[in-house]
C-alpha cells in the first residue's frame, strides 16, 4: 500500500494564452479529509478537473495507489473509484432519487429489461441511511432542498464504491445547519476511509474539517499545511501573498457629489439589505467570491432581474426602474459578464452592436439612418481604439478585449451618468487589460460613477476609489481603497467575521 | 493586420443573394416546365393573372417571416382567417353594412395576433408552438360553434371586386399584395422595429441587456401576423363568395412552408423577405403547371412537406444551430459564474 | 426547482415503480419539507381534480339524460375512447422528451387506407396481418421522424408538420381520391374494432392490454426511464451517458407504431377509409394528454393521467350530443382545455420555485 492514494506531481496545464497550472504538486493519504484552498482563478477547478479526467496534464504525473495512472476519460477516473460532487447538482429534477443514484449504472434484467427496483431501492435505503438522510428513495429530486441533493449526489458517488470523493465548493448554497449536517457525513464517510478532496471558499469550513490543506495562488503550488496549529494569517498570506506587479495606469478623476445611492436592496434567496452610493467620477468595486450575489445586485439595479425591497437613488431624487429600458433612460448602463451571450450580437458588424442599445438615436420617424450609425460607430471605435479589420466585420472575429471596447462603445451611445462593469477584465489579455483599465480611468475622467464588479484583487486595489465586499448575499464590509489590503479584502469575503477582523486590521 | 476600424463602403456581392438566385432559377424551371405543357403558358396575361390563385395566403408569409426570424412559429394563423372570415360573413348576413363587416374582420384578426402574443409574453416558460397550437384550436373552434356545417356568404356582388377586379389590366389583388410587401420589406430592413426583430432573433438575451422592449416587439409582430390572417379572410372569402368554419385548412403549413423555402432560417435572426416573397411565386406557379397537368391538389401538398423539411435541412447543414436557451426553468440556484470556468453543464444544442 | 413527486399515496399505476413492494409505510411520513407537501398536494391535486370533474360531469349528463349512464352507453363510451387513449400512450412519450408529433392524424389515415385496400384486393387475409401491415406502415413513418428530430435536429413542429402533409398527400394518391367502403372490407377486418372477445368490446381490450405493456415499460424497464431522464434534463442525461438521441429516435418510432395500429383500428370501426381519415386527430390526443398533467416542458408525465385525460375527452365527445349541445363546441373545448392545462402547469410550477427561493434565506 502505498502512503497516498493519490498523487500528482509536477503537473502543467496550458490554455491558449494562459498557463492555467505550473508544477503543481497534490498529495492525498487514504481516508483524509484535504482541503484545496484558493482565490477564485487559482486553478483549483482545473486541477479538479484533471482529477476527474476531463483535462490531461500537459506535464507531470498521476499516481493512484502508487501506480502512473492516465486518464482518457472521466470514465477511466470514475473506474478507478474518484467522484465529484458539485455546487450545481447534475440531476433530474422529475425522477425520484433513487433513479438519481441509479440512472446510467442501474442493474436490470436482460431478457425484460426490467431494472431490479428491489435491490436498488434496497441499497438505496442503507446508502442514504448511512448518510442520516431524512427522505425515501421514493421522494422526487426535485422537491429536495440543494442540501438533500447534495446528499444524493454523495450517494450516487457511494453507489459506484467512490474512493476518492471531490467536494467542490458543496456549502456554498446551503445554510448554517446544512452545512454542519454536511461536516458530519464528511466525517463519516472518512471515518469509513473514504478520502476526500473539499474545495471551499470558507476558512470555517476548512477549520472545521481537513486534517491538510494544499493552497494554490495564480496556478502555482504554494504549500502543504497540517491545519491544526495554521494560523489564519498564514493561510491568507499564502493566498493573497502577491506582490502587485502589474501596471495600473495613474488616476486623475476629480470626485465629486454622489451620484447614486441605493439603499437596502434585496431579492430573496439571493442577496439582503444592500446599500451604497457612488459618486462623479468614482470608481466602486464590488467584490467578493464569485456567486456572493454581487452580479444579481446589479442586475437588480439595471432592472433586468426583479427585487423585493430597496430604493435607488439617482443625483438625490429616488428613481424606479424596473426594466432595462428604463434604466437607460435615466442615465445606468451596465457592461454584462458574459459579453459573447449577453453583450453582443456576434453575428452582426461593429456598427449595428454599437447602435443597438440606442437604436432611438440613430433613426428618424422610426427609420434606421444608417450614415448616422456608421458616423457613431467610426468615432467610438476610434476613440476606444478598437482593433478591426474594418466596422463591418462581424462582432465575433474580434479578440476578447476587443469585444469588450465594443460594449462600452456600445454604452457610449447612450447619454449615461453611472456605468456598471461587470468584471470587465475576464477573458482577456494583458495588454487588453491594460487598455480598459484606461478607458476606466477615461471615463471616470468624464464626470461617470462606475460600479465595478471584480474578483481580481489586484484590479480591485489598483483601481477603484472604494471597495464594497458582498458576502454571501450580504455586505460584509466597507473600504476605502487606500485602508484596504488584499488580506483584509479576502478575510472580508470569505469569513464570518470580516468585519471584525477589518476593524482589528484597521 | 489588426488596425483600427476604417471607413470602407459596405461589402456587398452576389454571394450574399445564392439563396434568392436558387430560387429564381427554380421559379424559371417551373415556368419552361409549364410552358411545354401548355401552349398558351407564355403569355403576360398568365403571368399577371394566375397570381390571382395564390395570393391570398401569402399575405400570410409577410409576417410569418418576421416570426420565424424572431426564432418563433404561428401554426395558429390559418384559424384566425377561418374565425374571421366567418365572422365578418355572420355579422354582415346580420344586417351590419359590409364595409364595417370588414373592418370588423380586421379587428378581430388583430385581436387574435395580440391574444397570442400576450400568452407568449406572460407565459414565457411555453414555447410559441404550443401556445399558437392551443389558440389554433380554440380559433377555429369559435368559428365551428357560430357557423356550425353551414355556409355563409351572399356577399354586396361588389364584394368580389377584391379577389377577381382589375385596375387597368392588373389584378386589384396583385397590388395590393405588392403593397403590403414593400411596406414589410420597408418595415423590416429600413426600420427600427425591423432592426429589433432581427436583434430579438439573434441574441434575445443581448436585447435585454440593451434596453431593447423584446416583449413589444413579440406583440407587435403577433398582432401584425393577426392583421395579415384578416386580409387573407378578405380575399379568400371574396374569392370564394361564401364561407365555412374549415376555410384556409393548412394555411398555416403554406405560409411556414414558403418562409423556409425563402431561406428564413428556423433558428432565427437570419434571411431576408427577397426569398419567401420568391417562394410565394414559385410555389404558385409551380401548382398552378401541376393544374395544368391535371395533377391532383394532393400531389402539392406531398412537395410542400418535402420542401419544407428540405430547406430546413439544408439550412441545419448550412448554418451552424444556434444555441438555444432552455425552456424549462431552472433551479434556483445561484448563476454559474465561476471565474475559471468550472461549469460543469454543457449546452444542449437544441432544447426542442 | 422541478418539485413534482412522481409517488402518490394511491399507490396509482405512475407511481408503482417507486415503491414496488411497499417496503415501508406511507413514503416520507417522518420528512416535513414545506415544498414537497405543496407540490405533493398539486399533482394529487391535479389528478384528484379530474377525477372529480369526471364524476361531476357525468352526474350533470346523468341529469340531463338518464341514457347516459347506461351500459350500452358506457360500453360505447369506452370504445370510443380505447383509440384516443392508445395514442395518448405515445403522445405522451414524445411531450415528455420535449417534443410534439402533429402528424399522427396523418399516419392513421395512411395505415387506414393501405390496410383496408390490401384487405379489399384480399379479402381472405388475416385481420392480425392487417394490424401487422398497418403497424409497419406507422413505424415507418415514425423512423422518419425520428431520423429528422433526433440526427438532423429539424424542430419536431417543423418535420410532423412536413410528415403530415407528406403523408395525408400519399394517402389521397394510394386512394385515387376514392373510398374504401364497408362492403369491400372483410368481415374479420371489421371485427377487429367491432366484434367482442368475451363480452367485451376488443377496441377496449386492445387498449388494456397497450396500457400494461406501457406501463410496464415506461414505468419499470431502463429505457423507459431513460425516456423520462431525457426529458426532465437533457444534459445530465448526456453526461450519465444516455444515448439521447436514441431515445428520441425509439420514441417517434413508438409514437408512429400506434399511430399504424389505431389507424387500422379506426378503418376497421368506422368501416370506411377515406382521405380525410382522422385529420385533425393530432389535437384532440395532444389535449388529452396534456390535460393529464403530461408537462410540455418535459420530464413528466404519468399513465394515470392520459388515461383520466383520455376518458374525460371521451365523455365530452360522447355526451354532448346527449344533452343536446351541439358536437361543433367540441373543437372549441378542446382548445380551451389545451390552454388551461399549460397555463396552470405554468403557474403551479411558478409557486413551487417562489416557495423553494423562500427556503434559501440569506
């Protein structure tokens, strides 16, 4: 028998433009409980995804039981015995849950193609009984809470004789009691030998459970602790503990009065009593974990999801806005995340993405001018600097930072007073980078409040006036950017008690 | 190679137009076809005058284009023409003076187009085939219950003037119809309501996010679809002289059919109306030479089924399937935004 | 969420697979999730519901006419159903891969006529020959379907739409335009629909012994779960490696097959092919299944509903002229009930997610 049931050394993994994982090493001993910690874009999710086979290590090895293993195939890692379990449950919501621990694996008859429900349901039965489930096997998927699915998706990976179970982020959507319900089955299911990789954005949840963790910084391996005895300032030094090196371009916007306010805002089951204002010519991050709530937050506020309660406030008088249209009106745009299925229409020209948001502008008596369009257009991508073949070049053959210049163009067309970037930055490269954090300034120059939505810890320092840190639906914390660290930054978003950890920072 | 934009006139070629010239020379073949089967084919009057045949329905086409690129379907619109049509023959055998019979006929076509397109828009969980399905029914359903098995008609004789007068030596018909579709082709590729139709088909998604009312515009084209059903009842029922509830059976097909021979892709946001109005012509003509040669109307319908799953099948091969958003609702859970891409679903090219 | 509970306490045919051999009390007596009682309650609501309407309705025609619920009527009244519900049987397949198949009225007339031709050229021919023949004739037409919907990935409104016509047109070619009467048709063909096996009319026990095929296959084998799997989230599917695509193809194929079937069972009881046979038939099967509770957005659907679904249309076909209103309202009421039936899915579905966002206070 080997020391560790699992081991990867020395592994690399390249995207096109970005190397994802540098030699990175992972050890996992039989029947441990072993967190993988790290800010968002660490790497832990390729790392887990080479675990389960739907990547290969462009270098390095895998050794299973201290035997060289290579995966072609999720299938082949799930052979071995190594499940996952993760924060969005796969599953069908019509079908009871012991078709949902079954399905793809079930053992039928062959001559009537009968599946052998006794048995199933047999083994059903004791697989959710060791995990203290409180629901029958008959019970449909889809009237569970996301923490019973969580435990029939552990189930499903019991089911196979998983020896190895990935838990990615799984306390993430549940509450306080769910979660220390899931501790429990973690527990056990070790205490049975099972070894278990969590991946958690909590500390406490790190605290709680693994016996070791393995912290991962911009794809490279930082270090192995035993977490009894870690100091909590240890682990985030290790996360955060970057030098900033990248170059933010120096900042003139001259603040002036608030602009808008919102107070109070909330959406059940998604976020709670948020408020903050933002002023002429400031720049607010939004941060947080990634699915904190912060997009939902400005989604609301750009009227394209619903809330419950809050009041927005634009230049002092409240406004309503309850559809997007209506916030252009008054002045919001708002760059969304997703720029390919959200931002653009990858199949039209520059000309036609940059009207469209303002088509009122650009037509008289209802008809399209399209002099004036082309006139717009010409002007805003030259001085966004959008690199094209020509304007009528469809919106899908630009680069990524391209596409994004194409959206505040886009938002350009309107007369607006606040914009809203939501991570403006993903997906692109350096030089891009650089470029928008220009045009930022650019604007913010103009006399815009921006809100921006980042998780990049660098971009939210280097660039903005204020940092507001949403935390599970909720604001935890309040910076002005020169008082903020990223280690202050972090503890407020991944912690309980940031806000008290602020005040002893502070 | 990367600079940036540069003014430049707007690329346009022949390439662009392959599908509208496919047809064209389809319509051609017809025409060589038909005129070896009958001697007297080749003349202006037939050509001016068989048109008088088919052009009820494809008022019907006009909108079904704007539909079909806004990536839905209206299987519902041969039973407004049914309701309305019996409707307006009802009303006037009831003393109402024809004229506002007719227009009576107009609103309620347009009623019905809104009815639809206020269903879509409050129930966006369902998809427009099933709820053009069920008011399908229920349109033709009203008709059966107000007219039963019987007729109805003895129409003003002038009345006829609309589906066999002439102006001049032209069909009153025909122009019309020429009317109503520089007015659609005007609406949709020089407007901004056009503009909205293509942008709500490409990336409705995008549309939201860019303050563009996409509810407006589905209800817009569905009470325009409604409009358009009346002024095919108009002409039919003229054309005809009376009228029944099991009027304009399939016309529905026809008008999809002749879309989708017209390039109008079933995936959305793409052709132009140039082709579907082509098809009109070329499906016309095409049974009109099958009547020359006494070829039964059935016939017809076995080449519409097979042209229409053709041309769609031709289009899927052409044109890479767009993804289509999920219809079903899905759990609440918290959007998928994870920074490295650890999304683990992925996309179903079609939800079906 | 999806919240639907596919048990119910009635231990009804949907929910038998579940629960096969009771080995425990009443499912989930000891769980009090919030969500699952209300979404418990709204199926059993909904089937509790039209049974309810059945009986209500049946009491008023009673009342109206006390012919109705007479033996002979009811006996009429179930034959006349038996096609409606074999067909509801494979309508509800295809509705709950989230597809629609509008060409089945075409494909019986199509199995109709060339049944009822052969058996007239034939007449010595064996009537379950003729149920053969016409089955093959539907399955065809079904791979058809099946091929365009699943591998060429043709929208199932478009490919039944240009089936329906493909086929209805190749109905009145084979036929010339003409009829096949009930002089030129065989008497064991006739029987088929008409006769009695044991008293009991053998459109009613074709219709049996399809609903225990059925229910055993969709509710107790793989691929019949495979089908709701499909269904009810195409993607997981996938990723469990379900052939999706097969399932789409068996599906049409079955759909078509009792299309084959009830087109022959139609000849044989109206005694007459012709080529308007069943046009517009399509609707009325797709109303009574979605009526019983089959979910246009895929994934559900049970036995026990089409067949509620299926008598309380057989009740409406067959009463109203009873009490005297007129059969023309019946196009009507079949839309309107279409209408209502995805309207109250939609907003029951509604409440059950709005309850279950209510769950995850922050």
């Amino acid at each position: 028998m080997a020391d560790y049931i699992l081991e990867l050394r020395h592994i690399s993994k390249f995207f096109p433009g970005v190397q994802a994982l540098k030699d990175v090493h992972f050890q996992l001993k039989p029947a441990e409980i072993h967190a993988i910690m790290g800010e968002n874009g660490a790497g832990k999710s390729t790392l887990i995804k080479i675990i389960t086979g739907v990547y290969h290590p462009d270098e390095g090895e895998i050794l299973f039981n201290g035997q060289p293993v290579h995966f072609r195939s999720p299938l082949d890692a799930q052979r071995l015995g190594i499940a996952a379990v993760y924060q969005h449950v796969a599953c069908f919501p019509d079908l009871s849950v012991l078709e949902n621990i079954f399905l793809g694996h079930e053992s039928f008859d062959s001559l009537t193609r009968k599946i052998h429900w006794r048995e199933l349901r047999k083994k059903a039965e004791v697989l959710l009984q060791s995990l203290d489930a409180d629901f029958s096997p008959s019970a449909s998927m889809g009237s569970l809470s996301i923490a019973q699915q969580q435990i029939v998706e552990i189930a499903k990976a019991l089911s196979v004789d998983a020896k190895i179970l990935i838990m990615d982020e799984p306390t993430a959507p549940l509450s306080r009691r769910e979660c220390e319900d899931l501790y429990r089955i973690t527990e056990g299911l070790r205490d049975k030998g099972v070894s278990i990789i969590f991946i958690s954005h909590r500390i406490e949840d790190m605290y709680r459970l693994a016996e070791r963790v393995t912290v991962l910084r911009d794809g490279h391996y930082i270090a192995t602790w035993d977490v009894p005895g870690l100091e909590q300032a240890r682990l985030v030094q290790g996360m955060v503990g970057r030098e900033i090196t990248q170059y933010f371009p120096s900042r003139h916007a001259a603040i002036g009065e608030e602009i808008f306010r919102v107070e109070g805002l909330s959406r059940t089951g998604f976020f709670k009593d948020i408020s903050f204002s933002v002023r002429r010519g400031e720049i607010v991050a939004l941060t947080g974990l990634v699915g904190a709530g912060r997009t939902e937050i400005c989604e609301s506020l750009y009227g394209i999801s619903p809330r419950d309660a809050g009041r927005l406030f634009l230049e002092g008088k409240e406004i309503a806005i309850h559809t997007s249209a209506e916030a252009l009106a008054h002045g919001i745009g708002y760059l969304p995340e997703d720029r390919m299925k959200q931002g653009l229409v990858l199949d039209w020209d520059l000309i036609r993405n940059i009207t469209l948001a303002s088509l009122k502008n650009f037509c008289r008596n209802g008809f399209m001018q399209p002099s004036q369009e082309k006139d717009i257009a010409l002007r805003l991508t030259d001085s966004l600097k959008v690199k094209t073949a020509h304007i009528y070049a469809k919106a899908s053959t630009l680069s990524g930072g391209n596409q994004q210049k194409l959206i505040v163009a886009k938002l350009l067309t309107s007369k607006l007073k606040l914009i809203i970037l939501d991570e403006p930055t993903k997906g692109v490269d350096v030089g891009a980078k650089t470029e928008i954090y220009r045009i930022m300034n650019q604007l913010a120059e103009e006399g815009y409040g921006i809100i921006m939505i980042s998780s990049e810890m660098p971009e939210v320092i280097g660039m903005s006036d204020r940092i507001v840190v949403i935390r599970e639906g909720r604001k935890s914390a309040e910076f002005a950017t020169p008082d903020a660290t990223q280690e202050t930054i972090l503890e407020a978003a991944m912690t309980a008690h940031g806000r008290e950890a602020h005040a002893i920072a502070g | 190679m990367e600079k940036t934009a540069i003014d430049i006139n707007k690329p346009r070629g022949l390439h662009q137009y392959q599908w509208e010239i496919f047809l064209v020379v389809l319509f051609l073949a017809v025409n060589v076809v038909n005129s070896f089967l009958s001697p007297y084919y080749l003349t202006l009057d037939t050509f001016v005058s068989t048109p008088m045949n088919f052009l009820d329905k494809a008022f019907l086409v006009l909108p079904m284009t704007m539909i079909i690129i806004l990536g839905n379907i209206d299987v519902s619109v041969g039973s407004i023409v049914a309701l309305t049509s019996v409707l307006m023959a009802v009303s006037y055998n009831a003393g109402l003076p024809m004229p506002l019979a007719m227009v009576l006929a107009l609103l309620v076509s347009t009623t019905c187009g809104f009815i639809n397109g206020f269903l879509q828009i409050k129930f966006k969980e369902l998809s427009a085939t099933i709820i053009t399905l069920s008011t399908m029914t229920v349109f033709r359903g009203i008709a059966y219950v107000i007219l039963e098995d019987r007729s109805a008609g003895k129409f003003p004789s002038w009345f006829s003037f609309l589906a066999w007068g002439y102006l001049g030596k032209i069909p009153f018909i025909l122009i019309v119809f020429v009317l109503a579709a520089i007015v659609f082709a005007v609406i949709l590729h020089t407007t901004r309501f056009g503009r909205m139709i293509y942008a709500v088909g490409s990336n409705r998604t995008a549309c939201e996010y860019s303050g563009i009312r996409t509810d407006r515009i589905i209800l817009g084209v569905s009470m325009l679809a409604g409009l358009m059903a009346g002024f095919t009842s108009l002409f039919l029922t003229s054309r005809m002289g009376s009228t029944r509830p099991n009027v304009a059976l399939n016309y529905e097909l026809d008008a999809i059919a002749m879309t989708v021979l017209g390039g109008i892709s079933t995936n959305g946001g793409k052709g132009r109306i140039t082709g579907p109005l082509i098809s009109i012509f070329l499906i016309g003509f095409l049974n009109y030479g099958l009547g020359l040669r006494n070829v039964s109307a059935q016939v017809l319908l076995i080449i519409l089924g097979f042209l229409l799953v053709l041309s769609v099948l031709v289009q899927n091969f052409t044109d890479r399937p767009r993804q289509k958003s999920p219809q079903k609702s899905s759990a609440p859970t918290r959007r998928s935004d994870a920074g490295d891409g650890s999304d683990i679903h992925e996309n179903s090219a079609q939800g079906g | 969420m999806q919240s639907q509970v596919k048990m119910n306490a009635d231990g009804s045919t949907g929910g038998a697979n579940l629960r096969p051999q009771n080995l425990e009390g009443p499912p989930d007596s000891r769980s009090s999730g919030l969500i699952r009682k209300i979404s418990r309650n709204s199926e059993t609501f909904r089937e509790l519901g039209l049974l309810i309407f059945i009986v209500a309705l049946a009491a008023i025609f009673q009342i109206r006419n006390p012919k109705f619920l007479s033996i002979a009527n009811i006996k009429d009244l179930l034959a006349n159903t038996a096609i409606l519900s074999i067909l509801a049987v494979g309508m509800m397949m295809v509705i709950i891969t989230r597809g629609i198949d509008l060409s089945i009225g075409s494909t019986m007339a199509l199995s109709g006529m060339i049944t009822s031709l052969t058996v007239s050229a034939h007449p010595g021919i064996s009537p379950f020959l003729s149920l053969a023949q016409g089955m093959a004739i539907g399955l065809a037409a079904g791979l058809v379907i099946g091929v365009l919907v699943a591998y060429f990935k043709i929208l199932p409104i478009i490919a039944t739409l240009g089936l329906m016509n493909i086929l209805r047109g190749m109905t009145y070619l084979i036929s010339k335009g003409k009829w096949v009467s009930a002089y030129q048709m065989s008497a064991g063909f006739k029987n088929l629909s008409t006769g009695t096996t044991l008293g009991i009319n053998n459109l009613i026990i074709f219709a049996v012994v399809i609903y225990i095929l059925y229910t055993y296959f969709i509710n107790q084998t793989k691929t019949g779960r495979y089908i709701y799997a499909v269904g009810s989230s195409p993607e997981t599917a996938e990723l469990i490696g379900i052939k999706r695509q097969r399932i789409i193809l068996l599906v049409y194929a079955l759909m078509g097959l009792l299309a084959g079937l009830a087109g022959v069972l139609w000849v044989s009881k109206f005694a007459s092919a012709q080529g308007d046979t069943a046009v517009g038939y399509e609707m009325n099967v797709i109303a009574a299944t979605v009526l019983g509770g089959v979910s246009v957005a895929g994934g559900r659907g049970k036995v026990s509903g089409i067949l509620l679904g299926s008598i309380l249309f057989g009740i409406l076909a067959n009463a109203l002229p009873l009490i005297n209103i007129s059969p023309f309202w019946q196009q009507f009421i079949q839309g309107l009930v279409i209408l209502a039936a995805i309207i109250s899915n939609v907003l029951l579905q509604r409440r059950n997610d709005k309850l279950a966002l209510k769950k995850r206070a922050i």
